[in-house]
C-alpha cells in the first residue's frame, strides 16, 4: 500500500482528478490517498493558498498528485505552482508530449519530452519596480541547478533508452545566465559519451519543433523556455489537454498535468481528463507500477482510438466523467 498526497486543485481540478482516481483504482493499484489542500479553497479555509500541513504531507508521503491551481495574474498571491517547487526543491520538471491515435493535430508520431529547470532562472521571483515606469526581473542562473538538470535529462534519456539530449539556450545574447547554462550542459553531457548531444538557439528550436518534430527526443532548458516549449509540444499532440508532468527533486516528487485550471470549463462537465490520467500514469510509473502504468496509457490510446467516448476539445460529445469512466473500464479489461 502506497501513501500519496492528493490535491484536488481548482477549475477543472476536482473533475478531472476524480476520473483519474477511478482510473488508478481500476488498475488495483491500492493507494491511500491523503488529501490536503491549497489553492481558492485553502485561502477560503486557513487564508492561504498553501498551508503548511500540504508541504508537510509532501514531505512525509515523498509523493502527490495534483490538479491545477488558480494563479492571479499580476496581482495576489505569488503562483502557488513555483512555491511548492521551490519549497520543496522539486528541480526537474519533465513534460511529456506523444501522439495519441484520432487527436486532431499536425503529426503523427510524436514523442517528445521537455526537461525544464524548475527553481530559478526568470522564475526566481526576483522583481522591481525601478521608479514608476521601468520594472526589473532577474534572472538567475547558477551552475549547481544547471548541471542537476542536464543531469537529470542524460539520466532520464538513458533509464527510458532514449537517443539524444538537445541543450535549448539563448547564449548568443545571454552570454553570462544561458552562457552559464550551456557551460554546465556540457560538462555533464561529457560524462555520456554513449548518449547523442546538440545544443539549439531557443528560437530556432521553436521553428524547428514545428516543422521538423521528428528530428527531436530529449531537450533540456532554463525555465522561461521550458514552460513556453513544452506547450509548444502539447500543440503538437492535440493541446494541453493531453499532455502529463512530473515535479521532480531527489526527495520528493508531485504529479501534475502542464495545464492549468481552465476556469471557463468548472463544473461543466467538458474538460478532457487525459492530461491528468497520463499524469497519474507516469506517478505509478515513478512508484515502479510499470505494468499499471503502461495499462493506462494502452486504456487512453484505445479509448481514443474508438473516438466514441471522447470530450468536445477532441470533437467529441461525451463529458469529463463518461470519458473517465471508459477509461477505466478499458483498464479493468485489459
Ligand atoms: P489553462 O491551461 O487553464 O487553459 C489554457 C486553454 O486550454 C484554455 O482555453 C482552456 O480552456 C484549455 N484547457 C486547459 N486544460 C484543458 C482540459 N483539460 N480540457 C480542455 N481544455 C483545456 O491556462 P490559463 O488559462 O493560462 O490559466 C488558467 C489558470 O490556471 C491560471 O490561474 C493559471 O495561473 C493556472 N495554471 C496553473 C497551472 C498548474 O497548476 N500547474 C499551470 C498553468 C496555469
């Protein structure tokens, strides 16, 4: 028996994290979910959006789950997502953007995946304002967080056989933050003569994803980049809705969909739960349930595949717990 935080998160959280539950009870994984909360209901509840007693139980379970959290834009409260990073130095964020059979989208035959730094670089909260009309935010880029990072992109690519490992920068202008970064990168990429390496100018990298995917496997970037490319990647595999992630630090690990709460869609019914049950795929997967893991991502595929129980993002009808529900089925039958 696991013991796994849960956090519902807000919008299209609790909807999609429900189908996704059903869908880990039917692999008859047996989990004990503790669930704790942050985000709208946590600042209605205890006045902040992520108490301590959510931090805690991260730090006791080592493992979670989580919906999206609502973030005000330029006002409020700091994003509650870069936080819990940071609080509990979950350094590597890995996306994952692979080609799902019948999703509308420009490729066939996707697999890419995104390793994002995920502590610092424009992320680290540093901002001013410099008198009224001129407003400074720092970036901060250290060799310690980049080589960690590369290394856990070398690492994934080897553990997961995979080929090569693109170094995403902009060093041609940021020569000392993106210059530290590749400096860093190939130190590490040294200690891997057995696994390919390239570099690739950020903007160059963005046209390349777009016309020629194929060419990429593993890329590994600063944060500002990573966030902006990876949903790139989603557009890619048929949009946000279909792409999984994993918050990764050496002590513990938290599992969310790249998407965000999409307010519009709470309580309707409509949101499409795949990103999050992919996510509560690669959680098992983290945990060594491969085999569940796996049954899951055959379940999606072949839900997919027959198109009939599929949300309106994906030209469908069906709501986001039918879409669940047949999810899971097809687990149980597999
Ligand atoms: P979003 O990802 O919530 O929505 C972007 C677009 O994709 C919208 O049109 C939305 O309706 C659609 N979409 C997203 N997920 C979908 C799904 N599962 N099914 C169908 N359509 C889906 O991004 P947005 O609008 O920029 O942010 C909304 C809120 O979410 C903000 O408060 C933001 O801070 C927060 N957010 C939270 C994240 C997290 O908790 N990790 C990540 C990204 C955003």
């Amino acid at each position: 028996m696991y013991k796994v935080t849960l956090i519902r998160g807000d919008g299209i959280g609790p909807e999609i994290v429900a189908a996704a539950l059903e869908v880990v009870e039917a692999t008859g994984v047996k989990i004990a979910w503790e669930e704790t909360l942050a985000g709208e209901e946590a600042v209605e509840k205890f006045g902040t959006p992520l108490p301590e007693e959510a931090v805690a139980s991260l730090r006791k379970n080592k493992v979670g789950l989580k919906g999206p959290l609502t973030t005000q834009v330029g006002s409020g409260y700091r994003s509650l997502n870069v936080a819990m990073r940071q609080k509990l130095d979950l350094y590597a964020n890995l996306r994952l953007a692979k080609s799902y059979p019948r999703v509308n989208s420009p490729y066939e035959d996707i697999d890419l995946v995104v390793v994002r730094e995920n502590t610092e670089g424009l992320y680290s909260g540093v901002e001013h304002m410099v008198g009224l009309d001129a407003a400074e935010s720092i970036k901060i880029v250290t060799r310690r967080a980049s080589e960690r990072i590369v290394r856990f992109a070398f690492e994934y690519t080897r553990r997961n056989s995979r080929r090569k490992v693109t170094a995403v920068h902009k060093a041609n202008i940021l020569k000392f933050s993106d210059g530290l970064f590749l400096e860093a990168a190939r130190a590490v990429a040294e200690q891997y003569p057995d696994i390919e390496y390239e570099e690739k100018i950020v903007d160059n990298m963005a046209m390349q994803l777009v016309q020629k995917p194929h060419l990429y496997d593993v890329m590994v970037m600063p944060n500002l980049y990573g966030d902006i490319l990876s949903d790139l990647c989603a557009g890619l595999v048929g949009g946000l809705g279909m792409t999984p992630s994993g918050n990764i630090g050496d002590e513990v690990s938290l599992f969310e969909p790249v998407h965000g709460s999409a307010p519009k869609y709470k309580g309707l019914d409509r949101a499409n739960p795949v990103a999050m049950i992919l996510t509560a795929a690669l959680m098992l997967r983290h945990l060594g349930e491969e085999k569940a893991a796996q049954r899951i991502e055959r379940a999606v595929t072949e839900v997919l595949r027959e198109g009939k129980a599929v949300t309106p993002d994906l030209n469908g009808t069906a709501g986001t717990a039918a879409m669940g529900l047949a999810i899971a089925e097809k687990v149980t039958a597999l």
